[in-house]
C-alpha cells in the first residue's frame, strides 16, 4: 500500500489505511511535535489528536495530493495549540 492508496481505503472508511498512515506517519508527527511540546504525554496527545483529526476529516482528503503535504497543517496547529494551551496555564500560576 502506498499515500495515494491509503487515502482512497482511508475516504471509504478503511481502519487498515487508517492504521498503515499510523504506522508511516505517527513518529514523523510525534517527532514534529517534539519543536514545541517537551511533555512526552503532552506529545502523545498531540499525535492522538491529529489522527483523529485526520479520521473526522478523511471525507476530505484529495487523493492526487501527497499525504505528508496535507498533513503538516493540522499537525502544526495542533501541536501550537498544545503549547500555548499549556504555557497559559503556566503563566496563571
């Protein structure tokens, strides 16, 4: 199976694409998220929450587009918002 592959499986609802993304992107994600968050659990959630972000949103992935180039956005935006979030609180107290 390939990106392009995936997506196809993964708009039809295809745990198995689903899981193959996993595989191929979970320590890129993991690894991006280490730029911004130094909590490994914060890093955790961080990856978890991408994938289900890319699972709510597979309807809309464009199977001509390179997976890792759709993802970075979602994944930037996610693992900010973890930092800011987290930096908020701290500033509070």
């Amino acid at each position: 199976m390939n990106d392009q592959e995936a997506i196809v499986l993964l708009k039809s609802d295809s745990h198995e694409a689903f899981e193959y993304l996993y595989k191929v992107y979970g320590g890129q994600v993991y690894n991006f998220s280490k730029l911004y968050i130094n909590s490994s659990e914060d890093i955790k959630e961080v990856v978890q929450e991408v994938f289900v972000k890319l699972w709510e949103a597979r309807s809309f992935l464009r199977e001509d587009e390179n997976f890792y180039l759709s993802s970075p956005g979602i994944l930037s935006l996610t693992a900010r918002k973890k930092h800011l979030m987290k930096t908020s609180i701290n500033c509070l107290f």
